[in-house]
C-alpha cells in the first residue's frame, strides 16, 4: 500500500490510500496499528511529509563508496546520531539556508528511511524487517560547518535546523519493497545527478541496523531510521558544491519516487554572537 499524509482546502489533516492513477482514498485509524478504508475520496489540498516522527534516529558512515569519498575508514558497528523531530519538512516546501546561525556549507544526502510500526526491543536480526511499517524517501540535510567544525565532535547541531529533514513523498508499506537492499538512490540537483547508487552498497543492512538500534533500547511506533547516504554528497567535489538558495533538490528512490524540495534563505532577524 502506498498512503499519504494530506491536508484538506478546509484544514483537516488525514492518511489516505494513494492509487496508480493519482486518485486518493481516506483512511481511517493509526497508520502504526491499522488503518480501515473508507471509500472515500481525500481531498487532497496539501502533501505532508508522511508522518511526525517519535524520534528519528540517523545513521552515518554506511555506504562503502561514500566511506571511501571521504577517506573514512569502515565503521565497526553502526554509527548513530539524532535529528530533532521538530526539523521534518514536508514535500514540495523549502529548504531553509541558515543565516541566524548562519552556514555556507549545506549540503544533501539522498537516505532510504525506514518506519518503526511497533515497539522494539532487542529484535533478533532474522525478525527484524517484522518491525518495519514501511519505507519513504528522506534528505539528510547537513550544515558541514556546524557539524564538522562547531558540534565538539558531536553532529546533531549541523543536522538538525529547522527544515533539514525532508520526509516523502509516501509511505510504501514493507510488503511491496520485500528486499530494501536492491533499490536505486540517487540524488538530483537542478536537474543534474550527483549521487546514483544502490541500497545493496549499505554496510549495514536495514536488519542489522533495527537489530542494533534496538539492542537495550525501546523503539517506539513512528521512529524513523535514516540509513545512511551514498558517494556523491557536496562537500566531497573538487570544489564542493554546496546548496544554495534557488536550487531545487530531488531525492529519487525505485519503488518509493521523488522527493523535491526548493531552497531559500533564512530571513534574518538579527545578529547572533556565534560564528564560525
């Protein structure tokens, strides 16, 4: 099944079937537990991002080719950071540049996301994708100033600016994408591809990264896994090519589709003491 996050001409946020022909039905019922169809059409007036996130839980350093780009050696277990659920964007809405705290240096990342549907807890990783509601395409949007020279060896601060974790454009349930592993993730930006790989390049797998996430550690319905980004990302070009406002990027996944985000300037509100 492939559902949608909407809102209506009149406010109403809800889910809804979405149908090969672009037609959408609503759902009734928690996305995590069990939806009923209605029959109903969905006024579809506004895509959302697919859902809000309990948590979203960020993976680094996954992809061999990328680890090479980088000169970074292959991690031993996965490395994990967090975006705050509060910097989801929703499909077709920007990209915000910042310019309070300000960056010259933001940058993609095309990452396959995966949806927790039930709580988690040391899940074996031969019953792992059992806890998977379904995948959605996301933009691990990264301010590589803050996060390689202002985060104190830590990445959340360049990670998690409002608008840097673009969602979408659906949700597609785990039965129609029965091997995460064999999928083509690229990156498009202003028309041009700059990242174009395949989920098979993972390090670790979508199952041991639930297995791992999960060891000790609840994971509650709606966690988003962000499973790493592929070679190509900006700051890896002689010289980098990093965002800037009026660029359009596009997140493309087979199977999922096309996440487009346009990019802008933050509108400045005033000086801030803290400068790279």
């Amino acid at each position: 099944m492939k559902i949608i996050r909407y809102q209506s001409p009149t406010g109403e946020i809800g889910y809804a079937q979405e149908h090969a022909d672009g037609t959408a039905t609503k759902l009734r019922g928690c996305h995590f537990d069990s939806f009923e169809q209605t029959g109903e059409t969905a006024p579809v007036a506004r895509l959302l991002a697919p859902l809000e996130p309990t948590a979203i839980l960020c993976i680094g350093l996954n992809y061999r080719q990328h680890a090479i780009e980088t000169n970074a050696p292959l991690p031993q277990y996965p490395v994990l950071f967090f975006k705050n659920p509060a910097s989801v964007q929703h499909p077709g809405e920007p990209i915000v540049l910042p310019r309070w705290l300000a960056s010259e240096k933001v940058d993609y990342e095309c990452e396959l996301a995966v949806i927790i549907g039930k709580r988690a807890k040391n899940v074996p990783r031969e019953r792992a994708l059992e806890y998977v509601f379904g995948y959605t395409c996301a933009n691990d949007v990264s301010a590589r100033d803050w996060q390689r020279e202002g985060g104190g060896t830590q990445w959340c601060r360049g990670k998690s600016f409002d608008t840097f974790a673009p969602l979408g454009p659906r949700i597609v349930t785990r039965d129609e994408i029965p091997n995460p592993q064999a999928l083509r993730i690229r990156t498009i930006v202003n028309g041009e591809t700059l990242q174009n790989s395949s989920t098979g390049d993972m390090i670790f797998d979508v199952a041991t990264l639930i297995e791992f996430l999960s060891g000790s550690t609840t994971l509650l319905p709606g966690t988003v896994i962000l499973t790493g980004t592929p070679q190509g990302v900006g700051m890896a070009f002689n010289p980098p090519r990093f965002l800037k406002a009026g660029d359009k990027v596009t997140i493309d996944i087979e199977n999922i589709g096309a996440l487009s985000n346009p990019v802008i300037d933050e509108t400045p509100t005033g000086a801030t003491s803290f400068r790279l």
